[in-house]
C-alpha cells in the first residue's frame, strides 16, 4: 500500500452506515438523502440510455448541460461564467474537490479547513500530498474572525476551504465573514476552494452567499456544487466546479486523466432538473426545514442539546452528559439501544472538541424521521 495512504482509513461516516446496517437501525449517520429524485431528471437519464447516449462527453461535460449551469449560475449566484471555459462537470463535488487540489496545488502546500469539517476535505487534501491545517470555529454560531484566520496561516499555506452551508454544522457564512476571507486570501495570494453542494438547504429565510462573488474572490477561487443533494441523486455522482478559465483547464485535465468524465446519461438526467421551478427549489428547502425542526425537538426532548443549523441537513447535537468516554461509544450505545445511527462528532474534528456531538441526517422521509424521534424520545 501507498505511503500516502499512511494513516487513512474509510470515514465514520461510511462505517456507520455498515454497523446501522448490521444493527437494522434507522440510519441519520451517513447524509445518505434517501427522498425521491425528481420524475423528470429520473426520466430524461432513462430517454437518453434508451437513445443510446453511452459514449464519452468532452472531459468538462455536455455543452448543453454547462450552459444551463452557467444560467443557473447568474440567476442563483451572482456568478458570471462561461460555459465554454470556466464549468467543468465532475463525478460529484468530492470529484470536483479531488480535482482542485490536484490541479492547483503542490505536494507540501499547506491547506487551512475549518473544523469541524467534512472529512473528505481533509483527507482528499492528504492523498494530494499536501498538509492539512485547522482552524477552529466554536460553536453556537461558528464565527469566524480576521484575526484568527490570520493567525491560524503558516508559511506554506497556499490554500483555504470554505464549506457553506457547511457539513457537519450547518453554519451559512456572513457577507462580513467572507469579506475577510476575500482580504486575508488577497494579502496571502490564497486559493479559496468553497464547498456549496448544500446551497439550496437553508432555513429561516437565510441567502445563501456564494464566497466568489465577494471582494475579488472571483479570480482566486473554485466553486464546488453538487447535484446529490439538490436532485437526491447521492450515488449518481454528478457535480461541477466553477472557476476562471486557467484554473479550469487544469481541473478539466485532472478530470480526465481520474475518470474522463461524468457519466453520459445521467447529465441528460441533471440537465432536465436545471428546468424545474424555482417552486421546487424553495419547496425541498421547506421539507427540510419542517424535518430539521422535528428533530431538533425530538433530541432536545431527550436532552441532547441540538445546535440548530443554517442550512444543510445535519444538526449536531451534544451528548456530553451521557457519560460516555467517547463519541464513538455515545454512537454506538444510540445504535445499539436505541436504534438510530449517527455519526461521532469526532469524525469533524482533529481534536477532542467533537467527543460529546453526535451528528443526524434528517434527509428521510417524513415516516422515517418520525419514527427515528420516536426512538430518540425513548432512549432518554
Ligand atoms: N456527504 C455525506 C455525509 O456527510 C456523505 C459522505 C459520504 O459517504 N461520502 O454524510
């Protein structure tokens, strides 16, 4: 095995998804989205495998699919790209982060994430080589300050992640939060890599910003989306990342040179969804919004603490009080007690600062939702 596969093994994430598996429990562990892809995404990839469209695409996807995207872009983002050289579509966001990093970094770059993070950031910036560096935001609110995204830069830190609405917390960044990452990013020459795939799930009438239409972000960042979340097609892997036309040449070639491109059919299917409705949009945004608030009351009932969250579909709840010595062993003792599957707040964190969080999916069908708060009531 690869030394740069030193010290890397599957996420809890993943493995929890096995153990709730083996347990028959209600899985919120792993952000699985279990709800229905839209019938007309679902169709147009079906018409397109019964037309035959099994050959390759261009490595940055169909024309007609980045045109809709680049629409989507001015209408949603405030963002203007060119279809023709700044989209490339990925296989999901992480194989558009996979990209980035390996486009546009150098083995011992230093890379700054801010925790708790989503793991793939971390360790997909490991198998690139480069050197993971954290910087700690606390919760309620997870603000982040000037000063201390200052003082958490290193010699070689060349690169920043920003994940809004972010997994696991669920924090949206402000305008003021990422003027200051436009202005640390333009004093210390920083690439920003800003993870969005949540950008449609967001509560209480929040916007969602995208960081690269702040300051001059533009020229140095690459936005990531994806299209799991928004279509519920997890495992269809399909994302994009956006940036200006030289760092977008040089995802496309690591595009290529990974996996060529994104499965064929299915960006038929995507292509058809950039139709729907606005209505549908802000329609999946409320669904979520009435299953975060069922269970935020649900684990507050039980006495877990839920630190509520801006956007995404995750809350983090805190089980410091269970007595448990680990989150590890917190998770598994809901797992196995109480038949829910969660992921330990020690999966987002370097540290110790995630050993009393738990974190829950409540991407469910409402009935799985309800019966998983059921259980959490119980377990108190
Ligand atoms: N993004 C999802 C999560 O955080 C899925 C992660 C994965 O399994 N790759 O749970």
């Amino acid at each position: 095995v690869a030394d740069r596969l030193r010290g890397l093994a599957q996420s809890d994430i993943r493995r929890m998804s096995r153990e709730s598996d083996r347990a028959g429990a209600i899985n919120l562990g792993q952000g699985i989205c279990d709800l229905p892809t839209p019938p007309v995404v679902a169709g147009a990839a079906r018409a397109a495998i019964d037309a035959d469209e099994s050959t390759y695409t261009y490595t940055e996807g169909h024309l007609a699919l980045r045109r809709a995207i680049a629409e989507k872009l001015a209408r949603d983002n405030c963002l203007q790209a060119d279809p023709g050289g700044e989209v490339v579509v990925t296989v999901g966001a992480t194989g558009a982060y996979a990209a980035a990093v390996n486009a546009l970094l150098n083995p011992g770059d230093g890379i700054l994430i801010m925790e708790p993070y989503y793991g793939y950031h971390v360790n997909g910036a490991v198998i690139a080589g480069l050197e993971p560096q954290f910087l700690t935001l606390a919760p309620p609110r997870f603000t982040l300050s000037e000063e201390a995204l200052r003082a958490a830069l290193r010699p070689n830190t060349r690169a920043l992640v920003v994940c809004t609405p972010s997994n696991p917390s669920g924090k949206m960044f402000s305008r003021a939060e990422l003027e200051a990452v436009a202005r640390v990013a333009h004093d210390q020459d920083l690439l920003v890599i800003s993870d969005e795939i949540y950008e449609y799930i967001r509560y209480d009438g929040r916007q969602h910003l995208s960081p690269a239409t702040v300051g001059d972000l533009w020229n140095r960042s690459v936005t990531i989306m994806g299209l799991s979340k928004t279509f519920s097609i997890t495992g269809w892997r399909l994302g994009y990342a956006v940036a200006p036309e030289p760092l977008s040449r040089a995802i496309a070639l690591v595009n290529d040179l990974y996996y060529v491109c994104a499965p064929n059919p299915l960006q038929h299917g995507v292509l058809a969804g950039f139709a729907l409705p606005p209505s549908y949009f802000s329609g999946m945004a409320s669904a979520y919004h009435r299953k975060r608030d069922q269970l935020c009351d649900a684990l507050s009932a039980a006495g877990m603490s839920p630190i509520i969250p801006d956007g995404a579909y995750y809350v983090l709840a805190d089980v410091s009080d269970w007595g448990f010595q680990t989150a590890r062993g917190a998770a598994m003792g809901l797992l196995e007690h109480g038949g829910v599957a969660s992921v330990p707040g020690s999966a987002f964190y370097q540290g110790a600062n995630g050993e009393g969080l738990l974190r829950f999916c409540f991407a469910k069908e409402d009935a799985v939702i309800e019966e998983a708060c059921r259980r959490i009531r119980r377990f108190r």
